[in-house]
C-alpha cells in the first residue's frame, strides 16, 4: 500500500497518539507479556512518522523504550545455540525426504489393491 504525503499528514496525529499511549504504557510495565508487540509497534509507528508525518524529532528513536538483550536470552534459552552445519542440515532434509517417499508409496500400494 502506497500512502501519499498528505493521507501520510492525515494519519500522523493518530499514530501520534498510539505511539505515546503504547510508549506509557511500556514505561509503566516493560516485563509485561505483551511488550515485545508494544516495541515493535513502536518502531512501526515510528517509521511510519518519520516517513510520512511532519515531525523531525521522531527519525531519531530514543533508546529508552528498548530492553537490554540479556532479558531476551533469559525467556529464549535457545538463542545462544550454534547454527547446524550445511552437512547436518542436508542429512535431516535428507531423511525427511525419505520418510515422505515411504509414505507416498505405501499409500499409492494401499490405493492399488482396491
């Protein structure tokens, strides 16, 4: 969807309020369940102001509302995990491959004898 500076002008001051009403409300409780959705609609609306809305002081994000990434490792401990090798990944695709094979010809068998 392509929005025209002037529908973009009309739409500020709605994600104007949006923004500071979501900012509050992360200020207010950061560990909140839902405050990975706040950030990232922060950073939406953000851009969509600077992109469309007439105020310069938002292509600068404030770093305020970001949480450090240690607190991100603690909810997702796979994280820190190394990436599969090209070798390993190819031998899992592999293997799934010919469990599918199995299957469809065993179910082509099973359409062939009625």
């Amino acid at each position: 969807m392509q929005l025209s500076d002037s529908s973009g002008s009309q739409l500020a001051p709605q994600w104007s309020a949006q923004l500071l009403h979501l900012t509050a409300l992360l200020s207010d409780d950061p560990v909140h369940a839902q405050a990975w959705r706040w950030r990232l609609r922060i950073k939406l609306l953000r851009f969509l102001l600077a992109r469309y809305g007439n105020n310069p002081s938002l292509q600068r994000h404030q770093s305020s509302v970001h949480r450090p990434l240690r607190m991100r490792q603690m909810r997702f401990p796979n994280l820190g995990k190394a990436p599969r090798s090209r070798k390993t990944i190819r031998e899992t695709l592999d293997r799934i491959a010919e469990v599918n094979e199995f299957v469809r010809q065993s179910v082509e068998r099973r359409q062939a004898r009625w």
